[in-house]
C-alpha cells in the first residue's frame, strides 16, 4: 500500500513539475533559445529527488568546448543523474523516440536520434552533433550501445566516436575534447549495494520495466557516485580505435574503483 501511494506521490509532483517547465520549454524550442539547455535540469533534479537518487560528483565538468561526454550506461536513470549535475544533449538510438513517456521526454530535451543500420542516415545524424558541438553544446555519448548490469564496462564502439572525429575540422584549434565518466550505483538505503543487487539501480536489457521501477520506488534511497575524468584531447589524424580503447580504460578504471569505494586516484 505505502508502494503504491508512494508511486502515486511521484506521478503527481512529476506532473506537477512538468506543468510548470513545459510551456517555457515549447517556446525555448519553437525559437531556439539557449535557455532550452537549462530547463531539463531542473526536471531532472526534481525527478532525481523524488525517486530518492542522491548523487556524487566526484572531478569537475571540463569547461573547454567543444565536449562530449563518454559514460558507462546501467540504466534509465543514468539520464536523470547527468541531466541533473550538467547541461547536455543526449545520444540515443531511434527507438527511445517511439517509448511512451521516455521518448515524449528525450524529444522534449532535443535528444539527438541515432539510426544505426542506416549508414546514410547515420551520418546526417553525425554531422548533426558535430553541429551541436559547435554550437557549445555537451554532448553525451554512451559508447556501450545498451545498458549493463551496473557491476562493469561493456565493450564500448569506436564507431560511435564518428561526431567527434566529424568536428574536429570545424572547430577552433581544431580539437574535441572528450572527457570519460563513470556511472557508478553504490548504495541503497545508505548500506554498501553488493555485485548482486545492483540490479536494484542497474536496467540492463532483460529486465522488464514496470517491476524495475517498483523497485526502484520500494528502494526510495539509492546513492550514485558520478566521476569525471580526465579530458582526451581528440585532433585531426587522430585514431578513433584508440581514443575508444584509452576513453574505456580510464571508464573502467574510475567505475571499479567506484564500486569498491575506493579513490580511481
């Protein structure tokens, strides 16, 4: 019972959150202002409070532009955890624009939509972010391709890195900085979340939603752990196999480090 009114709290206040940014959204939109980066963030960070997602940052968002995120993605929630602590421009695969509810949202963010069987259609989409970029847009990227179960990195696509490699002729100095996070899902009601309850906080592809979100909601207090790496300056000539191989090394490195409640320093 107290699940359920905890479930109804949530819809409500998020509706009510929702009501209240919207409209001066649309505009920002309809009229490109700049202000359409900023509002999400005060949705995400109300959204974040209200399923009870205390997080930590740990580095400093580099300030230099233009930037993309890489980041180890574990779930649903990875969204709302950097849309709260940054400004940024999400990378997603086309079929998040067809999820109710999810993909009204990521629209409403100007989430960029990425057909990955379509080559030609691929690369509009690569061009697009360049574009994005530089403009002074953070741009994140999950390299993975789909969620994990929170507990490693995943083979990451070098592929994925196209925009920045697309950007670099474009921009100023002609270099994209490309800085690693780590997404990492420590604890839940203040008590250490081991290996194998991770999946508490984690969504890889096999769990259905509706049970995960009652989770997540009976769970009511889950700590992330956020940490910003050291930014890899990306120029033309440079190997996008090895900018993928050194942005998963440092990934994974800081997430391990995370998991055990260590210092990746």
């Amino acid at each position: 019972m107290i699940t359920w009114l905890r479930i109804g709290f949530i819809v409500v206040a998020l509706c009510a959150v929702t009501l209240v940014l919207l409209p001066l959204q649309l505009v920002a939109l309809a009229f490109e202002w700049k202000i359409r980066r900023y509002i999400p963030r005060l949705w995400h960070r109300a959204a974040c409070r209200l399923f009870g997602i205390r997080i930590h940052v740990h580095g400093t968002l580099d300030r230099r532009r233009p930037l993309m995120l890489a980041a180890n993605h574990a779930s649903w929630k990875d969204i709302l955890v950097l849309g709260a602590v940054a400004d940024v421009a999400f990378i997603a695969k086309s079929e998040v624009a067809k999820w109710p509810v999810f993909g009204v949202l990521a629209k409403l963010q100007k989430t960029i939509f990425v057909e990955r069987e379509q080559k030609r259609k691929t690369g509009d989409k690569v061009n697009e972010i360049a574009e994005r970029m530089k403009a002074g847009e953070v741009v994140v990227l999950f390299p993975e391709g789909t969620t994990s179960d929170g507990n490693r990195l995943l083979e990451i696509k070098s592929s994925l890195f196209g925009a920045a490699a697309a950007a670099v002729p474009h921009v100023p100095g002609n270099v994209v900085h490309v800085q690693p996070v780590a997404i990492a899902y420590t604890r839940v009601h203040g008590m250490a979340m081991g290996r194998y309850h991770r999946p508490i906080a984690a969504w890889p592809g096999d769990i259905e939603l509706v049970p995960h979100l009652m989770g997540v909601v009976k769970a009511a207090a889950i700590d992330v752990e956020v940490s910003f790496g050291e930014t890899i300056e990306f120029r033309a000539g440079d190997n996008r196999k090895l900018l993928s191989a050194e942005v998963a090394a440092r990934i994974r490195r800081m997430l391990l480090a995370r998991l055990r409640g260590r210092d990746y320093r």
